[in-house]
C-alpha cells in the first residue's frame, strides 16, 4: 500500500472515530475508504480491519460517557452481551449477503429515520423518560439482536441506529442515548472481529495503526458530545443519516 493510501486510511480512521463517538456511522467513511484505497480486497477482510479500528475507538467513547455521565447497565449491559453473540453470527454469514440484497431495505429505514427526527425537533433534545420493564425488553432485543446481526453482516450506520433506538424506544435523550450505543457497539465490534480474526479476515497492521487514530477521533468526538449537548448531537445525527442515505443511494442507482 502506498504512502498516500495510508494517510488516507489514517485520516478517515480519526474522522470516523470522531463520527461514531458523537452519534455513530463511522463506518459509512471507513468501510469504502478500505475499500477504495485496497482494490481487490474481499468485503470480509475490510470489514474485519474496519472491525479491528472501530472496536477501540467505540471502548474508549464507552469508557468517556461512562466516566462523565449516569450510563443505564440495566439496558446496555444485556444488550451488549447479546450484542456480541449476534454480530459473531452476523460475522460468520456476511460473506453469503451480496451488497444489492440490503441497500433498498436500509435505503427506505434511513429515509424514514431522516423524515422521523425532521418531524418531531424534541425528539432526544429534551429527555422525556419512557422506561418500563417492557420496553427495556424491546430496547434489549432490538439493540442486542436485530442491530447487532445488521453490525455483524454489514455495519455502516449500527451507532446511528442504537442511537434512535433507545430514544425512541426509551425516550432518553440523544447524550445518554449515544452513551449506551457507545456501549452496546463495542459488544457487536468484539462479537464480529472475534469470528473475522479466526477466519483471516483481518489486517493487523493496518487495523492497529488506523485504531490509534480512531482512538483519538473517538476521544475527541466524546467529550465535544458531553460538553454541546443534545441538540448538538441532533444535528450531527441528521448529518449523518442523510450522509448514508446519499452514499447507498449511489451505491444503488450510480456505481450498481
């Protein structure tokens, strides 16, 4: 690999690091920087070394939100375990799912997301506490097992997607929100790289180097959250949703 792929890869690393810190979807920068700058290389093996870098960058903005505000281990703690369970299955059938297989689905729930966050502007601004015991066992079951199989096969948007998760189903605010799915991410990263190491696809070299840049983006990106607040947090979200509803549909109807 050449000096300028690397840097390349480098700079998108911290860039994403950053991006998953705040709200997630690092990977919809990462995973075709990989992509493009390897030609050639299996979409297993990009996803492991996207798997490598991602799962220290999410820890250390795990470790951040934990140490700076009231983390819910009721709902993150379960869905993590399950998490990393999921997205090891997710892992072990990504290379059996062709790229145009989910690119309309996840097109059409982005769109909807985008429309739903536009529509409703309190939506995770304000908290407005929503926490049952059965809609912990929702927020458990969508996080740990539906979005951590999406992580595993696929992965670009998972942050974003735990996220509106828990605001939605929880009604937490987007801060706390992000403090869980920083949490539950890392479990899915750990559950996916876990089945991509022991079947080679993954990079060590490059997905250590690229992790000490996301590492520092995450850092960064974690403490910009805590510190600009929720609407903050919104208006990154809504960024980066329309960003990934841009990229699929290219992917889609553009490069096929």
């Amino acid at each position: 690999m050449d000096a300028l792929s690397l840097t390349t890869l480098l700079t998108a690393a911290l860039v994403a690091g950053w991006v998953d810190a705040v709200v997630g979807g690092g990977g919809l920068l990462l995973l075709p920087a990989l992509l493009v700058a390897a030609p050639g290389v299996p979409v297993a093996t990009a996803l492991g070394t996207n798997k490598l870098a991602a799962i220290f960058g999410t820890s250390t903005a795990a470790v951040t939100y934990a140490r700076r505000t009231k983390l819910d281990w009721g709902v993150a703690g379960p869905a993590a375990g399950l998490a990393v369970l999921t997205a090891g299955l997710g892992a072990a059938l990504a290379g059996a799912v062709p790229g145009g297989a989910y690119r309309p689905v996840v097109l059409v729930v982005l769109v909807a997301v985008a429309v739903f966050v536009m529509a409703r502007p309190s939506l995770g601004v304000v908290s407005s506490p929503r926490r049952t015991p059965g809609r912990v066992v929702v927020a458990v079951a969508v996080a740990g097992l539906g979005i951590a199989l999406y992580d595993g096969l696929i992965g670009p948007g998972t942050g974003t997607f735990l996220v509106l998760a828990f605001t939605a189903i929880l009604g937490s605010d987007f801060v706390h929100a992000s403090a869980m799915a920083k949490v539950v991410n890392a479990g899915t990263n750990l559950g996916a790289l876990v089945v991509f190491g022991l079947t080679g696809h993954v990079w060590w070299a490059l997905g250590a180097a690229m992790a000490v840049c996301n590492v520092v983006g995450a850092a960064v990106g974690a403490r910009m959250a805590l510190r600009r607040g929720a609407g903050f947090v919104r208006v990154v979200l809504l960024v980066v949703v329309l960003a990934l509803v841009a990229r699929l549909g290219y992917d889609q109807w553009v490069a096929g």
